[in-house]
C-alpha cells in the first residue's frame, strides 16, 4: 500500500473518469486531497475543492495563489481533453483549443504552485498520453501532450536542486464513459481496438491513477524527468504489422 498520509495532494479533473480514479485511490492511500476542476462539476471525497476553467488564465492564476498559501507535497495534473480527430479537421481554433486545456494551462498551473512545493520537496506527475509519444490521431492534442512532456522534463531537470520531482504517465485508450458513446455510434469498435493492444484490451483507469500513485510517493524517490507508459502494450511494437507478416 502506498501512504500517503498527511501529504497535500493537488488533482485537476478530478472530476473526470481517471479523475475519479484518482481520487479513490488518493482517498484510500490518505492523502489530504485538493481536488479541482471547472464549475459546476460535482465533486465528493476531497479536503479542499477548487473550482476553475484550466484554459483561463486568470482563473488559473488565482485558483494557484489560493493553494499555493500552504506547502503542497504532490501535484497530478490530469485535465484534458480534445474534440478534434483528424488532420483535416484541424484548424486554428481547434489548434487553441487543444493546446489551452492540455498544454498551456497545466504549464501555468504547475509553475505557480513551485514555491509552495520547494519547502516539501514534492512530487509532480502529468497525465499525457501514448499520442505525446507517437501518432494515433487527434493532432493538435497530440502536440499539446508530447509539450507536456517536454515541460516535465524541464521541471524535473530545473527544480531537481530543490528536490522536486516530475514524471508523466503516458495511457493509451481509457475505458471511460466516452467509449460508450463511441460504441454507441460504432457497434464494433471495441473489437477493432483492443486488436491492436499486445494485452487486448482497453486501460483501466485505475491503473492509470495506481501509476500516477507510484510516482508521486516516496516508493519513486530516485525517479525523475521519465514516461511511464500505460498502454496496455500499445507502444512496445505493432501487433497488427507482425499479425499480417506473419500470417
């Protein structure tokens, strides 16, 4: 069991299908919990609630002054999200849009709460994905997560001096109430999916949330500036490549 007792732990989109997860798993390694996502999101669980939009400015900045007035020992910054699948369909503001809730937002976020974790020698971990990685569509998210990527990496390298670590979890396909909506138009989608993860099937978000849990606690101690994908197998090789060679 991972303790997380006493700890200060900061989610955003907690109130999302990993978020949730997060906040389970937080609850139950007994983290004091700040749990934030964007108005009128329905929270239970935490400590604190923080309720702002992740893609304004102002709003970030304020909501970051209010819990950076006490030492904040973990950050998991989870929210995200895009609309947009396809090169062609991308456009400008598409292109803002991404960018705001995946990339932009979380790097104001994590920077302001740096003095308030300097002290306690936190813990940060991103949630991006397997798209930050390599491409599987959705290219403005795409983008906006391998940049998430990379600012870990900064504030890993950066701030290590003052003992603060960073690491991303990197998921492939979640199983959350949006792929119902998906099965909902694509009856056979799931089959099609999960042919092309080596474990054949879709990522729990719990799994995603015991890999951010990992990283944050002190059993990751030594892990700094690393992606630890969850992905079910999805980037370890092409399955259906080495299907259709070898058939």
């Amino acid at each position: 069991m991972i303790n997380l007792a006493g700890k200060r732990v900061v989610v955003t989109g907690a109130g999302g299908g990993i978020g949730t997860a997060l906040m389970r798993a937080l609850a139950e390694a007994g983290a004091h919990i700040v749990a934030c996502d964007r108005a009128g999101t329905e929270i239970s669980g935490a400590a604190e609630v923080e309720l702002f939009d992740i893609t304004d400015a102002e709003e970030v900045a304020a909501a970051a002054r209010r819990i950076a007035a006490r030492p904040v020992d973990v950050l998991i910054s989870n929210a995200g999200g895009t609309r947009v699948e396809t090169m062609e369909a991308t456009d400008r503001a598409a292109i803002d849009f991404d960018l705001s809730l995946n990339f932009t937002g979380a790097a104001q976020f994590s920077r302001a709460l740096l003095p308030a974790m300097r002290d306690a020698g936190g813990a940060m971990v991103f949630v991006a994905s397997v798209n930050g990685l390599a491409h599987f569509g959705n290219p403005a998210y795409s983008a906006a997560k391998a940049g998430l990527i990379a600012w870990s990496r900064a504030i890993a390298t950066e701030e290590g001096k003052h003992g603060i670590r960073a690491n991303v979890v990197a998921p492939g396909s979640v199983h959350t109430p949006a792929w119902d909506d998906r099965k909902a138009r694509q009856p056979d989608i799931f089959a099609k999916v999960t042919a092309l993860y080596p474990l054949g099937r879709l990522v729990r978000p719990e799994e995603v949330a015991s890999a951010a849990l990992f990283l944050a606690s002190p059993l990751a101690s030594g892990v700094t500036g690393t992606v630890l994908p969850v992905d079910a197998g999805l980037t370890a090789g092409n399955l259906p490549f080495i299907d259709i060679i070898t058939a």
